[in-house]
C-alpha cells in the first residue's frame, strides 16, 4: 500500500478549513478492497472520503488513516424500455447524471449539480427539486468494513428516509457500488418552486426535454448556491425539519407566509432557509464563517475560518432558531474530530 504522509485536506472537503491527515490513501481500483481493508486494522480508525461535500474536518487526523474514495466505472446490465447501471462509488455525482442525459436515461435530471460522489448519494438518499435518489436506486453493493463481509441490499433493505437511510447510521457499512434503474421516456417533475417557468424558458419553442429541465435546475443551482471553489461551504448545513401537523398548524396561525410542504405521514416539513432568515441571521457571521447573504441555508467559510468558527456559527443559528420557533434544526454534514 502506497500511504502517503501529511496530506493536507483543505482542498479535499469543500468547506477547506486548514487540517491535515497524517497517513492518507487514495483507493482507485474495487479489486484493492481487500488489501486495503487488512492495511486499515493497522490503525485505530479509518475515515472513508468522498469529495468532501458532505464533510466538515474540525482538527488534523493524526490517529488514523483517511482514504479518499476514487474508483470508477459505469457497466450496463440490462437494457429495453428501462436501462439498469451499475455504477463505482468514486464516481463524481454531477458527471454521471450528465452521462445519463447524453445516454437517453432519464430519471436524475432534477438532481443535477448535486456536488459529490456516486457512492454518497445512497447515504443520504440525496433529494432536489421534488425527485430523490431513492426512486431510482435498484441494489447497492459493499461491504461491512467491521468484518469485511461483502452485502448487497435491495431498495426496502436500505432503510430510505428524508435525508437517511441505513449506511447513515451504519458508518461501517462501505458502499463501493450503487445500481440504478432509468426510464428511457421522459417524464418531467417540474413542479417545484420556479424550476417550470426556468425550464419553459430555456426550451422556447422546443418541446420541453430533460436537458432542458437538467439546465433549469443548473441555472437554478448556481444563482442560489455559492461555488465551494470560490467560496467554501457543504451545501445545505441544515436538514428541512419535519413536525407533527398540529404544531406546523399552530406555527402557520402566526407565520401565515411560512412555506410548508405537508409529507405523507401527516406531518409536515418545513424550509429550514426561512427559519433561519426569519430569526435575523441571514449575513450573521461568526470569525471567518457566514450565514450566506442569498441563501441562509448554506454557511460559507469567507476565508481562513477555523473549526471554531464553524462551532459558534452553527450553535448561533440553532439556539436562535429553537427560542423563536420551538424547533431544532439537525446538521446535514458529519463533523470529524
């Protein structure tokens, strides 16, 4: 095993604070699995990375091994009115939903832009825009990193909630493979917020495509959303909370103008966003860390925040959020201590 020493990690997770790893890996080939997982009990904890999207370093690593997941591969496995891919967990997120559109696959389009790997989307079961991956997601393949047994897991078996699913609160469980089932006809999800009127524009005259659809959500994306490598951030810091459907009925008596989405378990969710604008900390900074002026769901490191930073800002908007509304916001990234 190639371990490399004292890599740097800022530039490795997209909120880049200032933190190292002392022994790093970058695992590209599926058939090193086995080799690398007898490598990793040499250590007293291995940290499995993606692109980082979803994951704040708060200190160096210096007690354990980080390997950055970099395999690749999309392989067809059946193909007629739908496609069936099975696709490596290195995979960049955005680029294969792209490789999808080029391929006639539809089915993701809503989900462009999502930063990240292939393999995290499963863990959170990644969602935009009314469409979540856990729609499309047939099997997924790994392996149980506590004692190496491989499992595949059908889509009932993976647990899949809001933003959750069982490998979010099994860690060990390391996924290397996600299979995916597309339509080859095209069915638009167009309903949420402007992404309609966005589409209708940009297709003109054309009668309207997922290509089309897949560059109203991009254009949506980027006019809301600052680019980590401009400005460091993970996206949305904060889940959507869900409350009981009495409470959000008490809550709209005094917010009238609070947007709410009812769920199918009678509860409703509600955007964390207006929470967080509505409490005063749209701009609030705290050191190097601000809630973004454009989308106060989205906390941006402004240029050498430290962990800290990234502590008081957060503690900041839930207590705040807690006293005014009654309701806890959840942090959407993992923190690495």
């Amino acid at each position: 095993m190639q371990i490399q020493h004292n890599i740097s990690l800022q530039a490795l997770h997209t909120l880049h604070l200032d933190v190292s790893a002392r022994f790093f890996y970058r695992w590209q080939e599926n058939d090193k699995l086995d080799e690398l997982l007898a490598h990793a009990k040499n250590y007293k904890r291995t940290i499995w990375l993606g692109s980082g999207s979803n994951t704040i370093f708060l200190q160096d690593v210096d007690d354990g091994l980080v390997v950055q997941i970099a395999t690749n591969g999309i392989e067809v496995i059946e193909e007629d009115e739908q496609v069936r891919i099975s696709v490596s967990a290195g995979n960049n997120w955005h680029q294969f939903v792209q490789y999808t559109l080029a391929n006639g696959w539809y089915g993701l389009e809503n989900l462009s832009l999502i930063p990240g790997t292939v393999g995290a989307s499963p863990v959170q079961n990644i969602g935009a825009y009314g469409v979540e991956v856990k729609d499309h997601i047939t099997r997924v393949f790994g392996v149980n990193t506590d004692n190496g047994e491989a499992f595949v897991m059908n889509n009932n078996e993976c647990q899949f909630s809001y933003r959750n699913s069982i490998f979010k609160q099994s860690p060990h469980l390391l996924i290397t493979e996600v299979e995916f089932v597309l339509s080859k006809q095209f069915i638009p999800h167009i309903d949420y917020g402007d992404i309609a009127r966005v589409a209708q524009a940009i297709a003109g005259n054309e009668k309207l495509n997922a290509n089309h659809v897949a560059n109203a959500i991009i254009q949506t994306r980027k006019a809301k959303l600052p680019n980590p490598d401009k400005m460091g951030n993970v996206g949305s810091f904060f889940h959507n909370p869900i409350v009981p459907a009495d409470y959000a009925k008490e809550l709209l008596q005094k917010y009238p103008n609070m947007p709410h989405y009812p769920q199918a378990d009678e509860k409703v969710k509600i955007a964390a966003a207006w929470l967080i604008e509505q409490a005063g900390l749209k701009g609030k900074k705290c050191g190097n860390m601000a809630v973004h002026q454009q989308q106060a769901l989205v906390l941006v490191n402004t240029g050498g925040a430290i962990a800290q930073d990234v502590i008081d800002l957060k503690s900041l908007i839930q207590s705040t959020v807690l006293e005014r509304f009654g309701i806890e916001l959840i942090c959407e990234p993992r923190f690495i201590t």
